[in-house]
C-alpha cells in the first residue's frame, strides 16, 4: 500500500472570517510552521480556512451559525466582503513517481493523475462562497465538483474527518471516542479509506450491474418468448408481400391488355365517328334540299289557295249573278203570263 504525502506551501485568503484583505501564509521553510498571537487574532480561523477549502460542509464544525457566516462580516469601519475565497497550494514531493505510478494503474493513481498537468506535482485547490449562497470549487484554477475534492484526497488525511488538521479541543474528542469511532480515524491514516470508498463504489457498480443484468434477463426472456410469434408473423408478411407482388404483375399484364383493346376500340370509335360525320353532313345537305324543295312547295300552296279563293269570289258573285237573273226571269214570266192572261 502507499501512502501519500502532500506538504502544505501556501494559504491565500480573502475575505475568509477575520481576513477581510487577501492575506497570503507561506510555509516554505523546512521542519515545523507555529502561528503565535494573542487570543481572538484570527489563528484558529486559519485552520477553519483549510477545512473549508477541503470541502467542509458543516457550519459547526467551522464555528459558525450557518455557511455564509465564513465571510468576512464587517467591523464598524468597513463593510462586509459578500464574497470568501480561500486557496490552498499543495505539494506532492514524490509527484515524478507517483504519476508513473498513475500511468501504470490508473485507477489507483487517482491524487497523481489529476495535477500532472498543473506540473511540478504542484495542486491548487479553491473554494468561493457568495453572500447569495452560491458556491464554486476549482481544482487547478478549474471548477470542479465537491466529490473531486474529495476523492483526490482521499486517504492523504486530509478529507472530512481527517486527522491531518486537529484543533483545539480535538485530541480529547479522539481520546474519548468510540473504538470504532477512532478505527476510522487509524484507517484513514493508514490509507485504508480510499479504498474502502472504492471497494463500496465497485459494490454500487457490481450491485447495479446485477440489476442491469436482471433486467436483460427479463428482457431475453421476454423477447425470446415474442420471437416465434414475430417469426410467423415475419413469414406471413412475407407471403402477403409475394402474393401482393404476383397481383401487381398480374394486375399490370391485365391492365396493359385492357389498355391496347381500348385502344383499339377507341381507333374503330374514331373511324366509325368519321363515318358518322360524314353520313351526318350528307343528311344535313339532304335535308337543306329538302327544306329548299319544302319551301317552293310552301309558295306554290300559296300561289294556288290564293287562286282558289279568287275562283271562290268569283263564283260567289257568279251565284249572287244567276240569282238575280233568275229573279228577272221569274219577274219577266210573270209578267208574261199577266200579259197573256190579259190579252
Ligand atoms: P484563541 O487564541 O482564543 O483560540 P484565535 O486566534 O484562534 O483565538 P479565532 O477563533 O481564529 O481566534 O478568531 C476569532 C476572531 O475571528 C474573532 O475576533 C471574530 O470576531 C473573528 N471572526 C469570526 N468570524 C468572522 C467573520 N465572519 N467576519 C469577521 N470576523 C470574524
Ligand atoms: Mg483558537
């Protein structure tokens, strides 16, 4: 198993607490660092300071009410900051070996492998807070999510429950702890917890991956069960489609010849129109004649009914004519037998 050991360089903060200007703690030199000042100077808000950036998320824990309380609230003579923002520079000595390392078994490599690219085995981590509530984190001067945080820390001692910060009071706190209670704390020192959080994560995977299994199972199952009735419904689409096929071409071949006798049929219509044209304009000539022949009939009708009624006069006054004659006749008789009577 390997242990990995990061040395802590620097502390930026701002607007963190009782740092309302950017302050920045270096710890360049070799052996021990001590922070000396009076009561309520601000020492312990500089490890308050490092468990935040480190993903704390207990108020509590950082000696406040609530979260946003961490930024700097003001004093009679200055307003408060509405922003915290605390960054810690890290390094890993043994980097050049431990990205090798990386390289070789990327899934152990998981601290290494993530700041090779920052170089030197050098790794920034940040937190911001806003006064609204909104919060960001940035691995490598990039956002990253809280879990990144810590899993990257993970069995360095320096993630929630680490030992590698103990404040005031803490160590009575671990001494009167419960056995289990301090095996947590042995195990994360001896880089157990990282891979008891693999172990569980591969269990979430391993247990996911049974129900995934399961389902498919119940899938297999199921669709073998579809799979005869899709068979003979798949063959029954396949004869409808032949059937369907040989009717198109029987229907074409049909069609085709319906065609061609239309055709003719409609090349005979034609002739026998042509012929009925004709037959229809010698009959249209043949009744003009006729209309022509009808008409001097008419005028002759005419000619002899006017004829007949001027013959008609005539012997009305022919009649009229003999009558008076025969009435001078019977008058002159009459007179002639009264002559002969008397003579
Ligand atoms: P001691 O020696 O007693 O342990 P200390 O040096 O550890 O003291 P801290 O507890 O780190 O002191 O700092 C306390 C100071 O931080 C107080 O003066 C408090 O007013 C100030 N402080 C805490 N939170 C804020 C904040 N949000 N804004 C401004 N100042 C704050
Ligand atoms: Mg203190």
């Amino acid at each position: 198993m390997r242990c990995i050991l990061l040395k802590l360089k620097k502390v930026e903060l701002l607007g963190f607490k009782s740092f309302a200007d950017k302050t920045e703690i270096s710890f360049n030199g070799e052996g021990i660092a001590a922070v000396v000042g009076p009561n309520g100077c601000g020492k312990s808000n500089i490890s308050d300071a490092i468990h935040w950036v480190l993903g704390e998320q207990s108020a509590r824990t950082l000696r406040s009410g609530r979260m946003q309380d961490v930024i700097f609230n003001g004093t009679p003579g200055r307003k408060p900051t509405g922003l915290a923002e605390v960054r810690l520079t890290l390094l890993d000595p043994d980097w050049a070996q431990n990205s090798a390392a990386a390289e070789q078994r990327p899934a152990e490599g998981g601290l290494a492998s993530r700041y090779t690219e920052a170089g030197e085995g050098i790794i920034t981590v940040a937190r911001r807070l806003f006064a609204s509530g909104e919060s960001e984190y940035l691995l490598n001067d990039r956002v990253c999510r809280l879990r990144d945080i810590h899993e990257l820390f993970l069995g360095t001692g320096l993630g929630p429950d680490s030992y590698a910060i103990i404040e005031q009071g803490r160590i009575g706190q671990i001494l009167s702890a419960k056995p289990y209670e301090r095996r947590a704390l042995i195990e994360e020192a001896a880089g157990v917890t990282k891979f008891k959080a693999r172990r569980k994560l591969a269990w979430a995977k391993l247990e996911s991956s049974k129900q995934n299994l399961a389902r498919v199972n119940d899938i297999l199952e199921e669709v073998s069960r579809q799979l005869g009735s899709l068979q003979r419904q798949a063959a029954r689409a396949r004869r409808h489609q032949e059937l369907r096929q040989q009717m198109q071409a029987q229907l074409r071949t049909l069609l085709v010849g319906r065609y061609r006798q239309k055709e003719e049929e409609t090349a005979q219509a034609a002739l026998e129109l042509g012929r009925h044209r004709g037959a229809v304009r010698d009959l249209a000539e043949q009744i003009e004649q006729q209309e022509a022949a009808l008409h001097q009939a008419h005028q002759l009708l005419e000619r002899q009914q006017e004829e007949l009624r001027r013959a008609a006069e005539e012997r009305g006054t022919l009649r009229l004519e003999a009558e008076r004659l025969r009435g001078q006749i019977a008058t002159q008789s009459q007179q002639a037998v009264y002559l002969a009577r008397r003579a």
